[in-house]
C-alpha cells in the first residue's frame, strides 16, 4: 500500500475513533444527565434504599402547619417526624427505610431535592448531581377539619370509618381521613428490624390500618347511590315533581324476591303506587330506585350516569396517587341492576367518589378532578408548581343540578335525614348497606353545607350497627371544623 493510502487509513481510523468517543460521551452525559432519576427509581434497583437517612428532606405542611418533616438526629443522618401521624397518615404516608406512600412517595424528588424544577437547568449541575435542599409541599388539607373528622370516626364505634370533603368548584380535598389507623413515626424509625417489627405488626392486622379507607377500599354504598340513579333519571327528563313508580315492594324480570321498602317506611309515602321523585328520595323509597335500575331509564342510563360522575376508573389525586375503581354492574339483567342501585349487590364506591358526587351537584353539574396539593415550593420559598385544576366533565346541566339539590335539601327538611335540621348541614342523602352475615352495617351520609351555601361538599362511612343518619352528625362535624 502507498504511503498516501496508509495515511488515509489512519485518517478514517482517527475520525471514527473520535466519532466513537463523542458517541459515548454523548451516551454518558445522556444517562447521567437526564435518565439518572428514571435509572434510580427503578423498582429493580436496590440502591435506592441505601443511605435513605442521609437526607434532610422538605416538609409536608397543612394550613401552614408542618405535618411531616426531617430531623437531624447524627452527622448528616436524619429521622423523619409525623406530627399526629394517625390523624395525617392519610395524606402523609410514611417514608421508611424499605418504601414510601402517599405525598411521601408521589411528591419524593421535590421533598428529597432532586426534582430539576427545584435547581438550575445547567447541564453540569445536572452531570454533577449538585445537591439542592429539600422543598416543601403545601397540602389543600384544612388541618382543623382533618381533626374534627378523625376524632369523630375513631369516637362513632366503627370498625372501619372514612370521611372526605370537597371544595366542590375547585376540587380542592379538604379532609381526607380514615380510620382505623396508624403512626407513621413507628416505620420511620432508622433501625430495620425496629421498622420491619412495626410493619409486620400493622400488616397482620385485618383491618388492614396502612390502607386509607377514604382512597383505597371500597363500599357498598346504600342509598347514597340513589343520587346517581335519581340524576339518571333527570338525564332522561325527569323532574323532581315528575311522578316516579313507587309500592310496598317491586319484583324485577327475573329475581327470586321482591325488593322492599325499608320496615319503617310501611303505613308512609313510599306506600303509594306513585309520589313525586323528590318524595321519593327524600324518603328514600328502595322501590322507585329499584324501578329505575331495571326499568327506566335502565341500566344503561344509570351505568352511563354513574360513569360521568367518575365510577369505573381510578380517580388521580396526585401524581401516581389514584382511588380504588368503583362500580355500578353493567348487566343485562334486571334484577342485579335493581339491586344495585340502591346501592347493594354488586355496586361499590370510594368515599372519595361518594363526595365527588355531592360536590358535581353542588357544582352545577361539573366534575371537577380532586387534588391533594396547593402547591409545591423550593427551600428558598419560590413556588414552583401551583395546584392544578380540571374539569372531569359535566355530569348533569345546572338546571338539573339544581334540582337535585332541592332532593337532597328535602332529605333534611322532610326524610330520613330530618335530625339534622338546625345543623350546618344544608342537604344530604343518607345511605344504610346491609352486610350479610355480620352485625354491622355500612352507614353512609354525603351532603353539602353550610347550610344553603354549599361551599362544601362531604362524604362519611361508618361500619357499625345502625342507620346512614347516624353518620350524619359527623358531616356536621366536619362542615362546621371547615368554617360552617
């Protein structure tokens, strides 16, 4: 070979060494730079647990009040704190050394200082991993209402309790509590085995106090339901003084047994072979629901309604937070859809999506997404991410919102939540689900308060003996704490 050929050789041997090398560079900078947090929160990989103590993370607050922060307890070591952990561990979660939940887990990179938002967008800072300072996350709980509601549940005798409340033109969640359930400062602890002995203990306990009852479990939600089934039936053209099908019992196509009015109803309103809608749920007659369900509209009028107020998907609350589904059954026969929409059978609902449905009511109709946090700040203050809002869609137009709201005003004024007349309730629907087999009930109560104002939308359940009224108080409770 001449030596003008050697020389181009080496010339393309160089130029492709280099453009290797610039490849990989390329390739290094790109892993570091902008797939390091990705490659870090892989499940797979363990590193991320390791050294977990050595950061001082952000605070989670509530009103201005600092609900979970970090303490230094040695040389850049550090111990997660709760404050009334078994009151906010609903919306907390805890960070320990194995896991992390709820804000802890959804809002991890802005609380650990890793989000991006939260330094400078120079791509060495990114390649060095320069660290930042914790930020905050500014939560939509009202901590004096999140109290209220906690200390009512765990005082009503349930075995399992929950409450939500809306602010229902924004979607703000305003309580979210549950019950029973657990100190978050007993898994944080930095000790393993001291933190594994914790788990173990919460995770052998079957009513299950890790799981927030408000997001994560679902109920049969009773009667409440009959507000979906009663804005179906508006969806078709009914209105609140149209003559609904009412009677003693009612057998669908194809059931072994009649659905009947409640014992207590007999000799009432619910008696007649016909009563206008508002009386109808007011009284909360199982027969004209019942009807509704299997007849007219139908299950596919109820299905359809029920899916605009949010049932059949998860319900996003945060980033990566989302509800348990709830469900009316899509069937084609009548006698499971008339049991399912008085709230038994196979329907089952979140208190989330029990309050997400008193608050479209309030809301002229419109759904809009709940969301956990106001906003999210850096160390030094500035806020980086204001609270997110969203219309889900609109379930009903407001004049028929309307409507409904005179139904569940004539629940106080006139039905079966006339104990609460004189209360900050302003309208409500109670709601008893018969669990078989056992001496409990779900007792549910949503509503909108204060008074005519509705600036708040609620949903309560209590497992215990006794009616859906009986959790009416502690929605007053709650509406009150919130400024009733």
């Amino acid at each position: 070979m001449s030596s003008g050929g050697t020389n181009r050789a080496l010339r393309w041997t160089w130029v492709i060494t280099l453009l290797m090398v610039l490849a990989l560079m390329a390739n290094v900078t790109y892993v570091q730079g902008f797939e390091a947090q990705s490659l870090r929160d892989d499940p797979q990989n363990t590193r991320q647990y390791s050294n977990r103590d050595a950061i001082a993370r952000g605070p989670i607050v509530a009103g201005g009040e600092r609900i979970a922060w970090s303490d230094a307890v040695a040389k850049n070591k550090y111990q997660r704190r709760y404050k009334d952990s078994e009151t906010f561990s609903p919306i907390t979660g805890y960070f320990s050394m194995f896991s992390q939940t709820q804000l802890e887990s959804s809002e991890n990179h802005v609380l650990d200082g890793s989000d991006p938002r939260l330094k400078t967008t120079s791509l060495m800072d990114r390649i060095l991993g320069r660290k930042v300072p914790g930020g905050t996350v500014e939560t939509t709980i009202n901590p004096r209402a999140q109290r209220a509601a906690y200390q009512a549940l765990a005082g009503s005798g349930g075995r399992r309790a929950a409450a939500v409340a809306l602010d229902p033109r924004t979607g703000a969640i305003l309580v979210m509590a549950s019950y029973p359930s657990y100190d978050a400062n007993q898994v944080a602890v930095p000790n393993a085995k001291q933190a594994q002995a914790a788990f173990d203990r919460l995770n052998k306990d079957a009513s299950k106090p890790l799981l927030s009852k408000a997001t994560g479990e679902v109920f049969p939600p009773g009667s409440t339901f009959k507000t979906v089934v009663a804005s179906s039936a508006m969806a078709a053209g009914t209105t609140k003084d149209t003559s609904v099908p009412a009677g003693r019992s009612y057998k669908p196509r194809g059931a072994g047994q009649p659905i009947n009015n409640d014992a207590g109803d007999i000799g009432g309103e619910c008696d007649n072979a016909s009563i206008p809608l508002i009386t109808a749920y007011a009284q909360s007659c199982n027969t004209t629901f019942a009807y509704m369900g299997a007849e007219r509209p139908g299950n596919g009028g109820v299905s359809d309604q029920a899916a605009r107020f949010g049932f059949y998907k998860k319900i996003e609350y945060d980033k990566g937070l989302s509800s348990a589904v709830s469900s009316f059954p899509k069937t084609g026969q009548p006698s499971l859809s008339a049991l399912g929409s008085i709230g038994q059978g196979s329907t089952i609902a979140t208190p989330l999506q029990m309050a997400m449905v008193a608050a479209a009511v309030v809301n002229d109709g419109k759904v809009m997404r709940p969301y956990l946090v106001a906003r999210l700040r850096g160390a030094d203050g500035t806020v980086v991410q204001g609270a997110t809002r969203q219309s889900l869609g609109q379930a009903l137009n407001a004049d028929q919102a309307g409507q409904m709201r005179d139904l569940m005003r004539e629940v106080v004024k006139s039905g079966t939540g006339k104990s609460l007349q004189g209360s900050s309730v302003g309208g409500g629907k109670t709601g008893t689900a018969d669990i078989e087999g056992v001496s409990y009930n779900d007792r549910w109560f949503i509503g909108f308060g204060p008074g005519s104002s509705a600036r708040y939308a609620v949903a309560v359940m209590t497992e215990a003996p006794g009616y859906g009224i009986e959790s009416g108080p502690i929605a007053a409770k709650i509406i009150d704490a919130l400024g009733g």
